[in-house]
C-alpha cells in the first residue's frame, strides 16, 4: 500500500480514531510535564543559586532510566501496554501533587526536590518504553513513521508553550501552582485512554518470571548484532550526552550570561521548541524512513554548530536563535532515530530495544548535564557547552562514513513488523 506524504500523511494518521484520542490528549500531558520541568529548575534555582544543583536534580531524575531501562523494556514485553501507561501516568500524577504540596507549604528543600526528581525518574523509566511500543498498535503500519512525527510535535509544540506558560504561573503565582497544572494535564490523559479500544493489541505469551533476565540478555543481543542499530545507538549516545545536556544549564545562562531572569528563561526554552517544532512538522511528513540515515547524521554536524554559537554570545535573541538551531537538529536527530528503529525491529522484542532507546535519550542528557554542571563550578557555563558542540562535530565526520551501511539494515521492510 503506497503510504501518503506531506501533510495528507498527518491526516492519515490522525483519521485512526484510537490515535486520534491518544494523541490529542497525550498533548496535554507532554504540556504539564514541561512546566513542571521549567518550574521545578527555576525553583532548585532559586534555592542554590548552583548550576552544580541543577545537573545533580536532572541526573538523579533520568538515572533511574539507565539503571532499569533493561527491566522496564522486558515488562512492556510482557504486559498490556495500554494500562500500563495508565499506571505509570497515576503514580506520576501522584508525585506531581507531593510536589505541589510541599512548595504549597513552603517546606520546599533542594532534598526534597532530588527525592522527588529520582521518584519520577523511577517511574518514568517504566512509562517510556511502554508508550514507544504501543504506537504501532494505534495506527496502520503505513501511518507509524507519520504518527511517531506527531508525537514528536506534540511534544515540541509543549515545549514551545509550556516554559512559556511556567513562566507566566511561576512569576504571577509560585511555583507550586505549575506542579498542579501538570497533576491536571496527567489525570485527563489517564481518562482518554479508557476510550480507547484496540482491535490489534499486542498480546504477549505467558512466560515465567524466571525467564526475564534471559529476555534482557536477547534484548541486548538483538541490537548488537543487528547492522545499523549498534552505530545508531552510539550516535544518540554522544549527542545526549554532549548536545542535549546545555538545556539544564539554561537556568545558570538566563541568570548570569543574558541577565534575564525567569522571562529570559523562558525564551530560551521557546526557541528550543521553535526549532523543535520545525523538525516535527518536517518529520511528520514523511510517510517513509528512505533516506532518513544520511539526513540524521547532518543534523548531527547542526547541533554542533549551533552550541558552538551559543557558548560564544552574551545577546539573549541571538542565544535564542542558536538554540532554535540546535532544538532543530536535535529533533531530526532523536526522533529520526526513532523512527528508523521503529521501521527496523520486530514487535515482540519492541519494548527492549524501545527501552534502551529510551535509556540512552533520558540517561545521556543527564550525565552531560551533571558532567557540564560540575565543570561550571571552575570554568563556568560557556565552555562545557563549546566542547559538546565540540565533540557533536567530530561525530558527524564517522556517522559520515557509517551512514551508507547503516541505511541497508535501518531503511529496510523488516521481516515481522
């Protein structure tokens, strides 16, 4: 079947009732969950002044990702996926409101807040790779690579009016008042997804829980062995770490390098998300991965010189259009490699693989921002960020030579989708 492109692919997408609910509500979440970022690093902000404290709240949040990634991607293996995400979006909600309350209270702590940060963590370790693997059971096969686009969209289009709107409710109001929108955005997800009724679920076999250190291992052995998916991986790795990580500095950057307080910080997070967004639009409207490879590994060269350019100016509007750049590159980068992973693997061992994409996506940016925000303590926050754009160059030149091959094994029909 010839699969649609442009934005005729968006709609074809967005025509499958059950996607159609997931994503419009999935929106909402995606949106609570960015003020509540921006609040939450405004507020350890505030409570420090240490962009060392800024990297320890974002590592001890996406720590847990790389810890559990490998159980969590065998559990999405084996379980209803659906209500799954159902769970993991209650407890999530759940620690949302704790947060509230305590900034309600006025009890907040940086101890607090690491708590708080490492339980969401945890519980998101599980939540990602169930909600990667579910995609194809919402769409036609030809609307996946599409659907996973919209997604991306979604998410960006959150990030573009969610610092935004934290912004607004952290300087008009406190910051306790972001962590209950966010509670809000959770619970009406959560009551979407009751109205979703797949006729093509994943049904896994019954298997002992004896079983599951063995499927791990499969996991793990799968994308070692499959051409394509080992060098795609360690491309993510290097742009996690190196590219992805700055924006839990952007705090440091707001208040000392463009002297713009909280609405600066905001700004910066927009132009991000504007760029993001461009990327999501263009992704989403590709109906097919063709050529995808190679447009990855130019983005990777984007990012590199769009942080760069950031490390190097103290001018907030030119700052914000670097991080566009970079927002932009990022995109193509993270959410391409998604959707060549998804064309690639096997359902059945989807979550496993999904699951240490998702590692490597949430645990990288974290180990970058704890190594960048530690070297800020002695040489400040400019030049960590120049040495990631650094180090995204100089991988731009092996993906290079890597790409060719790579298309072969990722661009393919696989054998059983």
């Amino acid at each position: 079947m010839q699969s649609p492109y442009g934005f005729a692919a968006i709609v074809s997408a967005l025509s499958n009732r059950n996607y159609a609910i997931y994503a419009s509500t999935n929106i909402l979440s995606h949106f609570g969950s960015w003020i509540q970022r921006v609040a939450m690093g405004w507020l350890a902000w505030e409570l420090e002044k240490s962009g060392y404290w800024l990297g320890v709240v974002a590592v001890v949040e996406l720590v847990p990702a790389v810890i559990l990634a490998p159980l969590a991607g065998a559990v999405a293996d084996r379980v209803n996926r659906l209500r799954g995400i159902q769970g993991t979006q209650f407890l999530a909600m759940v620690q949302a409101i704790i947060l509230a309350g305590i900034a309600f209270s006025g009890n907040a702590t940086i101890g607090w807040l690491v708590g708080l940060a490492f339980a969401r963590g945890v519980i998101m370790s599980f939540n990602q790779p169930l909600r990667f693997s579910i995609l194809p059971s919402l769409v036609e096969r030809k609307d996946l690579s599409s659907a996973i686009g919209i997604n991306s969209l979604s998410f960006n289009l959150s990030r573009v009016l969610g610092p935004a709107v934290a912004a607004l409710i952290v300087a008009q109001w406190d910051a306790g008042t972001a962590f209950a929108v966010n509670a809000a955005s959770y619970l009406i997800f959560i009551l979407a997804l009751f109205f979703i009724r797949l006729e093509n679920p994943f049904v896994p076999e019954p298997r002992p829980i004896r079983n599951m250190p063995a499927e791990i291992i499969e996991g793990i052995r799968y994308c070692l062995q499959m051409p394509g998916i080992a060098p795609l991986f360690i491309l993510l790795s290097v742009v996690a770490m190196c590219g992805r990580a700055y924006a839990e500095l952007l705090p440091g950057f707001a208040d000392l390098v463009f002297n713009s307080g909280v609405d600066g910080l905001g700004l910066l997070h927009t132009g991000i998300g504007v760029g993001a967004v461009l990327g999501s639009v263009i992704l989403a409207r590709r109906s097919s991965v063709a050529g995808l490879t190679h447009i990855v590994a130019w983005m990777v060269l984007v990012v590199g010189l769009g942080l760069i350019a950031f490390s190097v100016t103290d001018n907030l509007w030119i700052g914000m259009f670097c991080v566009a750049v970079t927002g932009l590159g990022m995109t193509f980068v993270g959410v391409g490699e998604q959707q060549l992973l998804q064309n690639a693997v096997s359902g059945e061992i989807r979550g496993r693989v999904m699951s240490l994409y998702g590692m490597i996506s949430r645990g990288g940016p974290a180990l970058g921002a704890f190594l960048m925000g530690a070297a800020t303590e002695w040489i400040g926050l400019q030049i960590p960020v120049a040495a990631g754009g650094v180090c995204c160059i100089a991988l731009f030149f092996w993906v290079l030579k890597k790409a060719p091959e790579m298309a072969k094994s990722l661009e393919k029909e696989p054998d059983h989708f």
